[in-house]
C-alpha cells in the first residue's frame, strides 16, 4: 500500500466523497475512481485496469458486461467479457457475495437491494493484506450502504410517479382513444421546460423542484374525465352544446379531487398541488377565451401554459374515433398561428425549439412502405418508431427524466402492441408454426428492452448509447418490413377469396 499517505486517511476521504454523491449514477460514475484512490499505490494517476459490472444474482447462465470502465477497459463499455482469468474472479465474488482478492487484482462485490450485485473489478501491482482487507470491508458497507439510500430514494420517486400513471390510466381508461396520450404529454412537458430553461425564459418559475414534478403532475391532468359519462366521452360525433358544458366540468372534477388528497396531506405535497393547477387550467387560451375561469396571459399558471399547449398537440397527431391524425407538421403549425391566442409565445418557442430536436435526432420515419394496411398495427407501429425517435431526442439534450419516461413508456407500449398483434394473428389464422415464431421474437425484443431499461434506471448505463439506438430501430424496421408484412399478404389473400365467392355466388 502506499506508505506516504496512510491508508485510514484515504478511506475516509472517499467516504466524504460517497456522502456527497445524490444519485446512482453519480456514485458509479465515480465508483472505479474511488476505490482506486485507495488501491492503488500512486492515486494521482487515476488511470488503472478496472471496471465495473452488474450480476443478478441466482441467474442462470451469467454473463457480464462492462458497464464502466478505465485504462483498456474505457473503450469496452457495453462488451461482453470473455477473459476465463477475469470470469473467475467475478464468479468467485458472486459465489461468496463478497470481496474476493486474486493476485494482482481484487473484485469488489457491493450488495444492492433487488437481489443484483455490482461488482468492480480492479488491478494494482502490490500485496493487500489481512488487515487491509478487514478495513476495506468498511468500505463495502459505505458503498452499499450508499446504494441502498439511493435504491430507496429512486424507488419512492419511482412509486409515486407509477401511482399517478395508474390513477390518470383509470380516468383515461373511459376514454379509449387516449390510453396512451398521458405518458406522451408527460415526455414533451418535461422536454419544453429543459427548452425553456435553455432560453432563459420564467427562471423564476421553473426551479429544480418544478423541473422534477411537473413531468409527472401532467399525468394527472384529465384525471376528471372519470366523472364524465362514457356516452359523451366515447361519441363518435360532435357534442352538442349541452354535451360540451358537462366535458368541459372535467377541469374542476379533476381540481376538487386532487384538493381533496392534498388536504390529508395538510395540502403541502407539491406534487398534487401543480397537478391540481394543471387539471383546472389547461383549456385556458392565452387570449382569454378558453376555460373554465377565462384566464388569460400571464395569470394563467406556466404549468397549465405548457401542458395546455401539448395536450392539443397531442390530440391533433392522435387517431381519434370521429378524426384522423394530424401530420406532425400540420399539429406544428397550428401551434404556431395560435401563438399568442391560445397558447403562450415563449411557450411556442420552446415547443418548436424540440419540435427542432426531435427532428434532428430521428432515426426512422413512418412511410407507406412500412403499412401493413391495418389500421391498428399502423398506429402501434407509428406509436413505437415515435418512441424510438423521443429515446434518441432525450439522449440528445442529456435529459435521463425523459429517457426513463420514454423507457417506462416504451416497454409498456411494446408489451400492449405485441399483445394486440398476437391476438390478430391468432384470429385470422396466421399459421401456428409462423406465429409460434413470432411471438419469439417478440418475447427476445421485449427482453431487451426491460435489460436496457432496468440498466438504465439502476445508474449501470450513463446514457442509452448510439449502438442500443440503432439496434432498436433496426429491429423494428426489419420486423414490420419483413415479419409483419406476412399478415398484410394474408390479409389481401382472404380479401382475393372473399371477393372470388361473393362473384362465384
């Protein structure tokens, strides 16, 4: 060890440095670092052979990837590890679920509460001993120590983010047209606020807790639709006038509801607090001509001002059962005549500012040539290239509340489209060995994802990297163009014979 700089001192030096840390993936950005600190014997060049992985314990067939790296391991992040010397030193910490020391090297194995183990493994050129193991055993128990807080946090931050989704998932469930438009609306309001805060517009608004909660307070923002009768939610017509005014209630439901659970809570949970502002006043216009209270400018909270303004981009790009979707580019420019009369200028700059992102970013574009000719399967399909395309946007602008929210949003749509398709198959006879396949590589693609996206959540990926992008995209497009297809051909052969009987006959 090195004998200029006593050992105790460099531990709790990288103690401080643990206590400092606010996220997973701070704490393991750092984490190689760290331990080299106190492994190796010259801490001022930081660069040794190490690397960090995660195992899931009681796996079968484990594999490891690296996760992050330094020295020749910094250009191996994402690959997979074959070294048989290297593989037995991580076996041996999983097997003892603690440090195991080899010679030149020691594999650190840091405990995490959902049954994974992150393990960093670390060369250095001088002996450990005994009594430097015993303290180093300290140093385990800072780090998971460190994970489990962080685990907790996430976890609680996660927790409420899933019960507002279910909650908004009941109110919208009534309204079949929009199951998925909540999470949708969430994704863009956290990109437009990153955008305004970029411009340097309403500072003193959006403050690090209203950039943390107003993603999620949007979920909740027809949350009164669920005491809308279904008669008028699901006409497939125009409302009366009559029909409008009890829809239009849905703003002051969805506000005294959410009241109503802020008040057990003394009414100082921020979170049920802008979700209420934004579930009454997201139909004000700018102008003063929307509702419920006929707000207009600047009076209108900045909340409901950009959640308003997604809501109707949303609808307008959305399949409706009395509508077709807008072109992204008619929705686009709409939003932007209505500039200064229904919506908020800056808030327009800002929404075309990631209209600009979006596009810049787009690894595939929904065309003809990828239409199956059924309009279900075209609408999931153009459902899912959008997510691929939200994913890259959120890399993009380095913004991991939208990645996980496109994460948590892609995994759900994926699963539910695959469901649907399965079914389709099933019911128009797609050939049993064929589909046999089909849901294979349905369940291989759904695996990969929930890999990625848990990755992810726990700090192991620091961003979703070009490679996992591509993959995504190039899946898809190979699976639409090649594997759906065969039903679209099915479809025109039932079509051929229907059409030969009705003549026949």
């Amino acid at each position: 060890m090195n004998a200029t700089r006593p050992f105790i001192d460099r531990v709790q030096e990288v103690f401080r440095e643990i206590d400092n840390t606010h996220s997973f993936e701070e704490l393991y950005g750092n984490l190689v670092q760290l331990l080299a600190k106190i492994i190796v014997a010259q801490p001022e060049a930081l660069q040794p052979e190490a690397f960090m992985t995660l195992v899931e314990h009681d796996a079968v067939g484990q594999t490891y990837q690296v996760a992050q790296g330094t020295g020749s391991y910094a250009a191996r992040i994402g690959a997979t590890l074959h070294d048989e010397r290297v593989l037995e030193c991580l076996n041996s910490a999983v097997r003892r679920r603690s440090n195991y020391y080899s010679a030149g090297a020691v594999t650190f194995c840091f405990r995490h509460p959902e049954n994974l183990g992150i393990l960093v493994y670390l060369e250095h050129a001088q002996e450990i001993d005994a009594q430097t193991r015993e303290l180093l055993k300290f140093v385990n128990d800072k780090v998971s120590d460190a994970i489990q807080i962080h685990s907790l946090s996430k976890q609680a931050e996660r927790t409420g983010r899933a019960m507002v989704t279910a909650l908004a998932s009941l109110a919208e469930h009534k309204d079949q047209d929009t199951g998925e438009h909540i999470l949708r609306v969430a994704i863009m309001t956290d990109e437009i606020v990153q955008v305004l805060g970029e411009l340097g517009y309403y500072r003193e608004i959006i403050t690090p807790e209203f950039e943390r909660s107003v993603s999620a307070a949007s979920i909740l923002h027809d949350v009164g639709k669920v005491a809308i009768p279904e008669a008028i939610l699901r006409k497939p017509g125009k409302l009366d006038a009559e029909e409008r005014k009890v829809i239009e209630t849905h703003t002051v439901k969805g506000r005294q509801g959410l009241e109503k659970a802020n008040r057990i809570l003394d009414g100082n949970n921020y979170l049920l607090t802008l979700s209420g502002e934004i579930a009454l006043h997201h139909h004000e216009h700018y102008n003063g001509q929307g509702y419920p209270d006929r707000m207009c400018g600047q009076d209108i909270p900045l909340s409901a001002r950009i959640v308003g303004l997604v809501d109707v981009y949303d609808a307008l790009t959305s399949v409706r059962s009395y509508k077709k979707a807008w072109s992204e580019q008619e929705a686009t420019d709409y939003i932007r005549n209505q500039s200064g009369l229904q919506f908020d200028p800056l808030v327009v700059e800002a929404f075309l500012k990631v209209m600009e992102y979006r596009q810049g970013v787009a690894l595939i574009q929904w065309t003809e040539a990828l239409s199956v000719k059924v309009a279900v399967m075209d609408n999931d399909h153009r459902i899912l290239i959008d997510l691929i395309n939200q994913l890259a946007s959120a890399e993009k602008i380095g913004n991991r509340r939208i990645a996980e929210s496109v994460l948590d949003e892609l995994l759900n749509y994926t699963i539910d489209h695959f469901a649907r398709e399965e079914q389709f198959l099933l019911e128009t006879g797609y050939p049993a060995p064929d589909l046999a396949e089909h849901k294979l590589r349905h369940a291989s693609f759904t695996e990969t994802v929930q890999d990625v996206r848990r990755q992810y959540l726990q700090g192991f990926r620091p961003k979703i990297n070009r490679e996992v992008l591509l993959f995504l995209r190039d899946w898809l497009k190979k699976h639409i163009l090649v594997e759906d297809m065969k039903y679209a051909v099915l479809q025109k052969t039932e079509q051929a014979q229907a059409l030969t009987s009705s003549v026949n006959l």
